[in-house]
C-alpha cells in the first residue's frame, strides 16, 4: 500500500510540472523554431563593412544614396557581410541588398529618408494587394535568404512632407486612394527566407513601415516601431504588414501608428484567389507586445483571402481603437480560420470590430459579391477597459461568421453588444 501511494505522488508531481505543449489553434503543435529568439549575432554575418570607412559622410542634409549601396554592392562582390551604420545620421533614397548582406545599425545611428520621392526608384513592387510598378522603400531586400536587421539605431523615414501632401490632395480630392500620393514605404522584404529584425526603432514611415511579402520563418523581435497621430497624421502607417507568409513571430515589440498596428494581407479582386501573385498568411504569433495608439492591434484584411492558424498573446493595449478587426471585403472572397486571441489587458474603445469593407470597392465588372466566411475564432483571458465588447455587423449576404468562443472575460465596458446571430458560439463571461 505504501509503495502505491508514493507511484501516485510521483505521477502527480510529473502532471504538474510537465510543461504544456504549445498548440496552434487548429490544435497541431507548434514548432520549436517560434520559441528560439536571439538577436543577431553579427561576428557570425561575415565582414564588417562601416559605412564611414567608405567615403560615407555623417549628415543629415546630403543624399549619400549611391556610396551607401557602393558598400552594399561591395559586401555582395566580396562574399557577403554586414553593412555597419556608426553613430551619425545618413540621409538616403532607396538602398537595395543582396544576397548574404545585412544592416547593423549601431546606437545613435540613423539611416533617414529623402522627404523627396524622386530619390525612389520606381519597381516592379507589391502594393495594396496588388503586383504592379510602385515606389521602391528606403530599404529594400528581395531574395535575400538569411536577411537581418540588428542594431540600437533608428531607421527614420522623415515623412512630415509627405503627410502634408496626402491631407492637402485629400482635402482637393476626398476620393484619392493612398497610392495616389506618391510616397515609399519604410522596409520592404519579399521572396525570403529566414529573416530577422531586432532591436532597432522604425519611425516615422512615409506610408506602411515594414511590409513583408511571399516570406517564409520572419521574425521580429524587440522593435519600436511608431508615426504620430497628431499635429499631423501620419496615414497608412501601419507596423508590420504581412502579405502571403507563413511561419513568422512578432515579439517583443512597441508599435504605435496612425493605422493598423499588424495586418495580415494577400490579395484583393473577385478572382484574388486564382491570382498566384497573391497568398494565404500561415501560422502567425504576435506575441509579448505593447501597443499604444493604432487603429487595431491585429486586422485581417482589407486585401487578404485566407489567414489560417493566428496566435495573439500576452499584449498590453493602451489607447487603441480595436483588438481585433475583421475586415469583410464584399469583392474578394476572403476565409479567417484559427485566430486564437488571449491574455490581453490595457484599454481599448472596441475589442472586436466584424463589418463589411467597402473602401474603393471594385468588382471588376462582375455582378455578384464574393461570400466570405470567419471561424473558429477564439477570444479568451481578457482583462479590458473598453467602451463596446463587440462592434459585429450581420451580413449574411456577404459573410459568414461561426464557431466563435469568448470565455473567461473581465470587461469593465458600457456596451456588450453580444453578436447572437454568430453560429455555433459560446459567449461566457
């Protein structure tokens, strides 16, 4: 009997502290490769290649465009190695990197922007859901498996001109669409491979901050990423825009932008889903983040088709409009599966928005709008000061919404608005 009791002691003691598996929301396991986050280690990239030993110029009002890609299209001839920005403010046009080179910038560095869009070289792109000639971004990296970003400098993008000018076309022109005032973004990634970006502050982004496009293993790790609300907006800011990638991890980061903080996008059109330009977003965690002002923590959409396996976790909101935003683009057909939303606290005006999306809707000569469906859907462990609980719109002629759960919810709010016409939902409180 004696030795009985203490197997069961010894099970117990193992069920305790046995760690638990880490699961996507379709309940498959999640890999070791999202728990492993050290930033880049730079001793380890190949030769040092400092900008200044180059004939590059600390100033912040002389254009150094071209001998600041001579040193990256020297690091790329010679093997490869890492692009070092010393404590200084050097002022660019787009910068391209190649294979087997990486940006370091090390602290009080930064690489500024032109205010000035001719200094952008016009590219075949990814804009908006679309495949098309666009302005290349101040850094620019495309098929560049290994890529990093390290450093405690700043990328800046100086984009107050810019900002002035979208308002002032808006105001001539209410109906002008966001590429209409030319203008680049940030940081823009595509067609790579385990990439990396860590510790640096991005800031002040002309139009989307950090965009990336058909990547796959992407992290983000320990990034201040921000562009004001006030004096002067900055539109279409958005931190991280993530467009057809799959397995990538946002940890870490700060991110307050006058748009949407991190958007999963893909493809818009009635026929996006036919369109191998565009792509599902796959097994995505943000994770560990703090948010200040931003249109939504999280959205899906407005270009997107198919998002599947999400993990938002252990964030911090303070002064967002949303949580959670799911746009519903009538002239796309769009699926949202397996977004699981947890241990989220702060203070918020809406946790979750659901409605049709209907800016510069275009059916491209169709008659019919295109179903869209969202489900399984998760929203747990929620502590939340927040004006509504849920801004959810019935539309069943354009979507389909099912299978959402709300469990364990300390909301101190004046609206609740439960959304009864969800199907197959669980609403506990």
């Amino acid at each position: 009997m004696k030795m009985k009791c203490t197997a069961l002691l010894f099970i117990a003691f193992l069920s305790v502290d046995a760690p638990a598996k880490d699961l996507w929301p379709d309940g498959t396991p999640v890999s070791d490769w999202f728990r492993k986050h050290e930033p880049a280690d730079i001793n380890k990239l190949g030769t040092h290649y400092r900008i200044t030993d180059h004939g590059v110029v600390n100033d912040s009002t002389l254009l150094q465009t071209e001998k600041i890609q001579a040193v990256i299209d020297l690091a790329h001839q010679s093997g490869g190695g890492v692009i070092i920005m010393p404590k200084g403010t050097y002022l660019s046009g787009s910068l391209f990197f190649k294979p087997h080179t990486h940006l370091h910038l090390e602290e009080g560095s930064v690489l500024k922007g032109s205010d000035d869009i001719n200094d952008f070289s016009l590219v075949m792109t990814r804009m908006e859901g679309q495949t098309l000639v666009y302005f290349a971004a101040l850094v620019n990296a495309d098929k560049v498996d290994g890529f990093t970003v390290s450093g405690k400098g700043t990328i800046n993008g100086n984009g107050l001109r810019y900002w002035k000018s979208f308002w002032l076309r808006r105001q001539f022109n209410p109906q002008c669409t966001n590429m209409d005032e030319m203008r680049p973004r940030l940081v823009y990634i595509s067609n790579s491979r385990d990439v990396q970006l860590s510790g640096v502050s991005l800031m002040n982004s002309p139009f989307w901050t950090t965009h990336f496009y058909k990547c796959e293993n992407v992290k983000l790790l320990d990034l201040r990423i921000t562009a004001p609300k006030s004096p002067v907006k900055a539109p279409s800011s958005d931190a991280v825009d993530i467009d057809a990638c799959t397995n990538f991890l946002v940890k870490n980061c700060y991110m307050s932008v006058n748009d949407d903080a991190v958007v999963l996008k893909g493809g818009k059109g009635p026929f996006a889903d036919k369109d191998e330009n565009n792509g599902e977003n796959r097994n995505i965690i943000i994770e560990d983040c703090t948010y200040g002002f931003c249109h939504s923590a999280f959205t899906c959409g407005s270009e997107s088709i198919h998002n599947y396996n999400v993990i938002l976790r252990r964030c911090t909101v303070d002064g967002a409009r949303r949580v959670v935003q799911l746009k519903m683009r009538p002239d796309t057909p769009q699926h949202y599966e397996y977004i699981r939303v947890e241990e989220i606290s702060g203070n918020v005006d809406i946790l979750l928005d659901i409605k049709p999306w209907t800016q510069f809707f275009d059916l491209k000569g169709e008659k019919n709008i295109r179903l869209s469906y969202a489900n399984n859907i998760t929203m747990r462990k929620i502590k939340l000061d927040c004006r509504i609980v849920f801004d959810v719109v019935q539309a069943d002629d354009q979507y389909s919404l099912s299978k959402f759960r709300f469990e364990d919810m300390e909301l101190n709010t004046v609206n609740k608005g439960i959304p009864s016409f969800i199907k197959d939902s669980d609403f506990h409180f």
